[in-house]
C-alpha cells in the first residue's frame, strides 16, 4: 500500500489539490465570495501557486527515486517504468508553463480572454491528471477512462468563452468528433475483449504469443486492433481524421492552445506506441498502411496550410503534418523510429510552444494576433522577438542546423532502412512544400510593414523565449547522446 502511494505521488496530489481548489470555488460562491480571480494574480493564489509547488516537489521527488517503483500496479491496470516517466516529465512542463507558475506572459492573456474564474485551473488540473493515468495505463479499461478523464475537461475549456461563437462552435465539433474517435476505440476494445477474453496488456500478449483462438476470433481480434488503431489516429488527427483540427485550433485563444494542441497528442502517442510495441507487435502488419498515412497527412497537410492566412488554422494543418512525419516513425516498428517519433514530438512541442509564447506576448489595439498580416512590422518594432520566432519557425520547417532538420533526418533515415522510398519521397515532397508557409511567416515579419503600426510588443515572453531558441539551435550538439536515452525507454 505505500509502495503505491509513493509510486503515484505525483497523480495523488493532483488529486487532492484539483478537488480541493473545486471544492474551494464552489463554497466560496455560495457564502457570497466572488469566485473570479483578481487580475494582477490569476496564478497566484493560494490554491493554484500552492498545487503546483507541491506537485512539481513531489515529482522531482519522484523522479530521483522512481526505479524503485518501476512495476505493475493495481493488479495490471497500471505500470511505472521510464517510458511513462518521460511522457510524464514533456506533458508537466506543458501543464506547468500555462497554467502553474506566476508568468505575466500567461497572466494578462488569461485575464483578456476572460478566464479569470476558478473553474478555468480546475479543468486544466483534471486534464492532467487524466494524462498522467493514460501514460501509466496497461489495461484497456484504465487507459479509456483516463482518456475520458483528459479529454472531457479540454471540451469545457474549449467552450469556456461562452459568448465567442467561434469558441463554442470548436467545443461543439470538438466534442462530436472526439466521441466519435471514442466510439472507435471503445469497439475496437470490445473486439479484442472478446477475442482473449481479458483487457490487460500482457495478457493479451501472453494469448497471442501462444496463438490461441479459431480463425474466425483472429479475424475479429484484426478487426479490433484496426479500429483501436483507427481512433488513436483520430485523436492525432492524421489524414483522413484531420477534419476538426483546423476548427478547434481557431475556435480556441492562443494562450490556451499549447496545451489543447500537444498534451492530448502526447498521450495519445505514447499509448499508441505502448501498444505496437507490446500486445500488438506482429498481430496485424500495418506498416505500410501506416507509412502511407503518415506520408499522404505531410502533403495533405502542407497544400492545406499554404492557402491559410489565419495563424491557428496554418498551425492545425502544419500540426497533421508533423503527425505525418511521426507516424512514419512508429510505421518501422524499430528502436529507432520510436525514438525518432518522440524526439520530434519533444521539437515539435517546443517549437510550438515557443511560437504561441511570442504570440500571447504581442497585440495589436488589444486585440491577440490572429493573421499573418498582423505580424507586419515585427522587425522594425522588435527586433529581437523577430529573431527568437524565427528560430521558431526555422526549427519547425526542418531547416538546419535546428532540432526540426535532424528529427525529420532521423525519420526518414528510419522510414529508408525499412525500405519505404515512395513514402519517403513523398514525405520530402511535403516538407519542401511546408518551406512556402513558413516563408510567408517569414516574410511578413522581416520584409513587410503594417500600414497601421499598431502591433504592440512585450518584454516578458523574452527569457523563456530565449532559452527555448538556445535548446532548438543547439540541439545538434547534444543529439547522440538524446537518442541514446530515448532509445532505452522501449
């Protein structure tokens, strides 16, 4: 019982102070408190400021002393080893920079937006939670519901400016077509249910391996794994289920979008890789098809972004292609192209967050940046900010010598061993593609003027926007030895 507590600290704490910042809101407004937070310190009360210290403490605590924990828990609904560890340690720095500590980079965005309510830290906290449980799970039936726990909070978050049309229209599709995805997933696990008659991982392994079952249950267990692969796909949103990326991107503000945008992604592509490298290696070869969904979501994904003009929509198609490149990695089904797929999650993730931070810090007559045509002027009006967004941009088109260029390297040199060359052309293809809209980004904040000059910069997105160029510029250095780590998680 206290190995357990210990080895789920950081989830249990979450849990305490999500429910008690609840529970705090709540009998605040009814002894007639108001229940919105002041706009000065939206992240500094004392619920919020204290929930975070704890929580990251007790998860650097846990991660020194974690390799004591590694195992099942919960009679196999839950595991803890480094691979969950390490999906854990990208999604707390996500949660952490946009929602946790006293930033006014995230503060006056979140007052502007109007989430200065205490509902708005709740939801975050409970999607995290429900991210934390995904990455340990090792059983269909924990795995759904932590899904569930992560996505349900994101819908309301979505839908949290209830008088933005836009907002409620992304909640709403959002919602429907996540079910959707749900649905998918919950059939497929059904399928598989009924083949093995268990929903643990390593169960099913262990029935597999040993080839048990007619023809007839294999066939329906394909059909499992198809589907369950199918709504994995969905929540990545990769080609042909990108169809409410472009809506839920716009729909949502810019300071809420990192999170929305790569901590579902994260999870849902640590589950998916969990899966092909255990219960599901050698049931059905799906390579090829995969391969050549993750090629066709770069080109798709590239022609789709060149005709937007709108920030978030460019990022959403820009996102399926990035999806593309990743799951051409998990298509080889080797060390390497799971390493290569996690490494570009980690540069996309930053590059993305960098992007968005330099976005929240910028406005134009009060208004948050939205176009491209509001970037105008950039150059001329702050120069450095210019140059920290576009290493930004430069890492995400994979140009060298930033960490973009040699995560896609590292793919696609995966993608050639396994002997995929018309993917991987095609794959190219997209990215030189990509090159056209990154451009136009660039272009309009180093060679075109706003005839209005009415952009405002500043200067508190600059340390972090700072030390995340250094990390993306320098990455080259310290590769050899980041797959190498990556490596041993699998």
């Amino acid at each position: 019982m206290i190995l357990t507590l210990f080895a789920f600290l950081p989830e249990i704490v979450l849990l305490i102070f999500a429910a008690g910042l609840l529970i705090w809101g709540v009998f605040r407004e009814r002894n007639g408190g108001t229940v919105e937070l002041p706009r000065t310190k939206i992240n500094s009360t004392i619920g919020v400021r204290f929930s975070v210290f704890v929580f990251f403490m007790s998860y650097l605590y846990f991660m020194g002393h974690s390799s004591r924990f590694y195992g099942h828990y919960f009679y196999g609904l839950m595991r803890i080893d480094s691979f969950a560890l390490f999906g854990k340690f990208l999604i707390t720095l996500l949660g952490f920079l946009w929602m946790g500590f006293r930033f006014r980079v995230i503060e006056d965005p979140l007052v502007r937006n109007g989430f200065s309510s205490f509902e708005y830290p709740v939801l975050f906290l409970f999607s995290l939670l429900g991210g934390f449980c995904l990455l340990s799970s090792t059983d269909f039936l924990s795995a759904y519901l932590s899904l569930e726990l992560q996505m349900l909070p994101l819908y309301g978050i979505l839908a949290f400016r209830r008088t933005n049309l836009k907002s409620l229209e992304a909640a709403f599709k959002y919602f429907v077509l996540g079910t959707l995805g749900s649905l998918l997933l919950l059939y497929g696990i059904a399928l598989v249910y009924g083949y093995g008659g268990t929903t643990n991982f390593r169960e099913l392994m262990e029935i597999i391996d040993f080839g048990g079952g007619s023809l007839e249950t294999l066939i329906w267990l394909k059909l499992g794994v198809l589907f369950i692969t199918t709504g994995l796909l969905f929540k990545l949103s990769l080609v042909p289920f990108h169809m409410w990326t472009p809506d839920v991107y716009e729909g949502s503000c810019s300071v809420q979008l990192p999170f929305i945008a790569l901590v579902p992604k994260i999870t849902a592509l640590f589950l998916l890789i969990r899966l092909w490298i255990g219960p599901f290696a050698g049931v059905l070869s799906l390579s090829y098809l995969l391969s050549w969904i993750g090629a066709f979501s770069i080109v798709i994904g590239a022609l789709l972004a060149l005709r937007q003009n709108h920030l978030r929509r460019l990022m959403a198609y820009g996102s399926v292609a990035h999806m593309g490149f990743i799951l051409m990695g998990i298509s080889v089904g080797t060390r390497h192209g799971f390493s290569a797929s996690i490494a570009h999650v980690v540069v996309y993730g930053l590059s993305f967050t960098g992007f968005f931070l330099g976005l929240i810090s910028m406005k134009k007559a009060d208004q948050e940046i939205e176009t491209i045509d509001d970037l105008k002027g950039l150059w001329i009006k702050k120069p450095s900010l210019a140059l920290l967004l576009m290493v930004m941009i430069l890492s995400s088109a994979g140009l060298p010598p930033f960490a973009g260029f040699w995560t896609k390297m590292h793919l696609m040199v995966a993608a050639l061993r396994h002997d995929f060359y018309p993917q991987v052309f095609l794959a190219l293809f997209g990215a030189l593609l990509s090159f056209f809209y990154y451009l136009r980004l660039l272009r309009a904040i180093f060679f075109e003027k706003h005839p209005n000059n009415l952009l405002h910069c500043q200067n508190y997105a600059f340390p972090f926007l700072m030390i995340l160029s250094l990390l993306l510029t320098g990455a080259f250095i310290f590769q050899e030895k980041a797959f190498y780590y990556l490596g041993r998680l699998f």
